[in-house]
C-alpha cells in the first residue's frame, strides 16, 4: 500500500477537520493547515528491506501486520509527522531460547524540511528532508521499527537459562549436575589469592 499516493482535490477538504487516509506516500501540497491523519495496516512483506526481520538464522519472526497511526501536519515548507508504528514479533530467549513475543511500539516524531532549503547550512547538521512535492515516509517509519528492535531477548528479565552441561531449561526444572564443576582452562584462577 506505500506505492498509494495522496491527491486530494478540492471537494476532500472538510472545513476545520483533519483528512483521513492509509497512504504512507504524500504530496506536501496536499497538507492542509488541519493536518492528515494515516492510518493504515501493513503486511509483514513491507519489512523486506529489513534483514533483521528476512535473515537465514530468523532472529524475529513477524506476528502481526504493521499498524500505522500518524498525524501529518505543514507549516510553510515544514513538514511535521507524529505518532507511532505498532508490530508484535516473536524471538528466542538469548538464555534458554524459549519462544518471546515482542511488542514493538516506537514513537515516530518527525520533521522534514525541503532540501533546497538546507542548501546554505552545514552539512554536519542531521535533518530530515524531502525533495519536491511528494513525501514518501516508508523508509522512515521502517527505520523507526529496526532500532527499535532488542538487542538481546530474555524471556523474563531473571531467567536462569540452560544448563551448561546437560541443558535443561532451569526456569523449568533443577538439573543433579555438578554446579561447582569448572572449566579447565580456568582451574589455575582458583588459588589465586589477591
């Protein structure tokens, strides 16, 4: 649905009231002084460019379609988006790899200015822009979604993981296996007295 873009002519304005639409692809023109509102509901398929989400190993695994809820609004050239993207995905624990669900909710505020107005600053300065009239905030709001990925994944935040040696899961159950066992390569730490 990204490849959707907003015309709006003039009978879709409502005098004082915000439009509704589920394009991620706008035209700034088209911005009144009430703002867009974008709702829209994404198949898993528009995460292809995230390698997160499609590698071979399946670190996540997609659960939900992708909600989208933004309010889009223009002042002179300034385009300002807030809201947020919303997916549940599913994990393995890093500790004793049982399945994790994930909501993932990151807040997406957002300020694009036209390019041809950042022309005389420094190029140093992050900004956001667009150029020309249309404004495509897919690639943004994927972005927002990657980094808001976990780094590691425990199931609950105390998990005691597997056991080294026989690998039961010991959230579960206790193992007989000898807990002081160590490993060899650090058996000279023992009597190190400091």
């Amino acid at each position: 649905m990204d490849n959707l873009v907003l015309l709006l002519k003039a009978n879709n304005f409502f005098d004082g009231q915000m439009i509704s639409t589920d394009a991620t692809v706008l035209r700034a023109s088209d911005i009144t002084e009430h703002g867009i509102h974008i709702e829209a509901l994404e198949e898993p398929e528009w995460l292809v460019n995230l390698p997160e989400l499609w590698s071979e190993g399946d670190e996540y695994k997609p659960l939900s379609k992708i909600r989208i809820d933004l309010k889009v609004t223009r002042i002179l050239k300034e385009i300002t988006v807030i809201g947020n993207v919303r997916l549940s995905i599913q994990s393995q624990c890093s500790r004793c790899v049982e399945a994790v669900r994930i909501e993932l909710n990151p807040l997406v505020s957002l300020v694009l200015s036209p390019s041809d107005k950042l022309k005389n600053e420094e190029e140093d300065i992050e900004h956001e822009t667009y150029q020309g009239d249309e404004i495509d905030l897919g690639n943004y709001l994927r972005e927002q979604l990657a980094i808001s990925l976990p780094v590691k994944v425990v199931c609950i935040e105390d998990c005691k993981g597997l056991c080294t040696s026989c690998g039961t899961n010991l959230n579960i159950e206790n193992c007989s296996c000898d807990k002081e066992q160590i490993d060899q390569r650090f058996a000279i730490l023992k009597d190190l007295k400091i």
